[in-house]
C-alpha cells in the first residue's frame, strides 16, 4: 500500500512526543542552570524546515505520498536527536550514583574481565580494527536501512524501525539518568581521552554548562544502545532472502566490538537486550492499535 499523509497516527504521536521533550529540556535546562548553543540548534532548525517542504511539496504539488512521509519522518528523527541529546545531557548533570561497581560484580559473577578482553584487543590488532569498523558501522547501516526500507516498499517495516529507534534510545537515556555509569572506560582508567567520558565527567563535575549539538556525544552506557541498534537493524530485515543474513552476522560483530571499542561493561550488553526485548513485545503487543497502512 502507498503511504499517504492523511491523517496518519504516527506522525502525530511523534510530534506530540517531540513536544513532550522540549518541554522537558526547557525545564531542565532552567533547573540545571546550563544553556544550549545557539549556531547549532538553527543548523537543526534550518534542516529540518527543508525536510518539512520537501514533504509538503510531494504532499500537495508532486504528489509522492511514499516521498512526503520519508521527509516528514526524516524531519521528526532530526528533531528527535537533538532534543534526546540535551535530555542525556541534562539527567548526566543530576550527577546521581553511578552503579559501576554493581556492573563489574555482575560480570564477574557470569565470567566476564573486562580488562582480559581489553589486553586481547591491544596484542591483536588485526582483529580490534575489524571489530572497530563494525561497531562504527551502526549509523551508516541505520541511514540506509531506512531508505532501503522506502524504496523497496517495506513501509510498515520502516515505521517499525522508526519507532523501535525511538523507544530503545528513549528508554537508554531514562535508565542511564536514573542509574549513570562512567561505563569501562572511566572505570578501568583506559582511554580517559575519550570524548564521550570527557563530557560524562564534566557534566558531572559541574564544569560544562553548554551543550553544543554539533558535539554531543553518546553519554549512556548502561544500557547498551549499540546492542539495542545492532538487534534492531538485523530485525528489520528478517525474512528478506541475502539482506537478514548480512546484518545479522554483521551486527554479531557489532555486538562482539561494543565492551572494546565502546568502553561498555559486559552488562550493559544484557540491560540493552531486555531494553530492546521489552520494545520490541511493544511493539507486536500494540500493533493493532497502530494503523495497519499508512492510509488511515
């Protein structure tokens, strides 16, 4: 069936969502104390206003629903980032206790050094660059997953994407705010260069007070994101013949390279599986409630 844009549910769910998070990053950012970059957010702003007439355009003029509703969902994940990305932010700044040592008693617990892995990548080179290809992999397969999904007319598997994506990193940056974790990395004192711990640190400390989009980093390690990504991406494609077992095995790896090349502890990896179980029977659960065509 050919999208339409009458009318649709999701789209109005989402900015109704994207409503939700302004609101709260404004509050956040008025109790914090702490301000965004102006330059940035007009680089969003002017982006997804482009996206928004393209979709207009072939809404009213061209009359290409399946383009229309690519560039309005498009848009929304435009917004979406940004405004996900100063609510990490801002729960990182509310410097709760950081449950690192909890993570490292239960990897031990099931078997798991980090540290026996971290020497490993450092005396087999050949086989951490692998592992670092895949596990920065992730946004390009996101990008051209979703526009394979358009054109190839998997429609109700886009917006399934759309909204896993959604839910998972939603989800992530809830429980990392609530439970923060500096992640191996800080733990294990590696890598203290990394930018991502960089700006977990300061924001913690209280030093950094502005938030440019521009650099945003992944704060959330605990849970695994990059799991939540790898598992989603192989979902989409189930059942179609060549692409499900390329991203499957491709995303095995990206699973394998997310405690080395990430900085995760191994237990982020199982916060993210259920994370992304849990949205995932979500999703099935309620998907009688969403409309079944993109006509409705």
């Amino acid at each position: 069936m050919v999208p339409t844009m009458r009318n649709t549910n999701e789209i109005r769910w989402a900015w109704g969502l994207l409503a939700v998070l302004a609101v709260a990053d404004i509050l956040g950012l008025a109790l914090t104390g702490m301000d965004v970059r102006i330059v940035p957010c007009l680089s969003v702003a002017a982006s997804t206003a482009v996206l928004l007439l393209i979709s207009f355009v072939y809404k009213t003029v061209r009359l290409e629903p399946r383009l229309a509703y690519f560039a309005v969902t498009g848009a929304q994940l435009k917004v979406y980032v940004a405004l996900g990305g100063v609510l990490s932010y801002l729960l990182t700044a509310g410097n709760r206790p950081t449950i690192d040592a909890e993570l490292v008693t239960a990897d031990r617990l099931l078997g798991f050094d980090w540290t026996t892995m971290y020497a490993w990548g450092k005396t087999h080179v050949a086989q951490h660059l692998v592992l670092i290809c895949a596990y920065y992999s992730v946004l390009p397969q996101l990008i051209l997953m979703y526009i394979l999904l358009f054109t190839k007319g998997f429609f109700d598997r886009a917006r399934e994407m759309f909204w896993l994506f959604i839910l998972t990193s939603l989800g992530c940056v809830v429980v990392s705010g609530l439970f923060p974790a500096a992640g191996a990395f800080g733990t294990f004192n590696v890598q203290t260069a990394n930018p991502s711990l960089q700006h977990f640190l300061a924001l913690r400390d209280g030093s950094m007070k502005s938030i440019d989009l521009q650099q945003i980093q992944g704060l959330v390690s605990f849970p695994s994101f990059h799991l939540a990504l790898a598992v989603i991406l192989a979902y989409a494609a189930r059942g179609i013949p060549v692409l499900f077992p390329f991203l499957l095995a491709l995303n095995a790896f990206v699973i394998a390279a997310t405690p080395l090349v990430g900085g995760h502890h191994f237990a982020d990896l199982w916060g993210g599986a259920l994370l992304t179980l849990g949205a995932i029977t979500a999703m099935r659960r309620f998907s009688s409630s969403l409309p079944q065509n993109l006509d409705s």
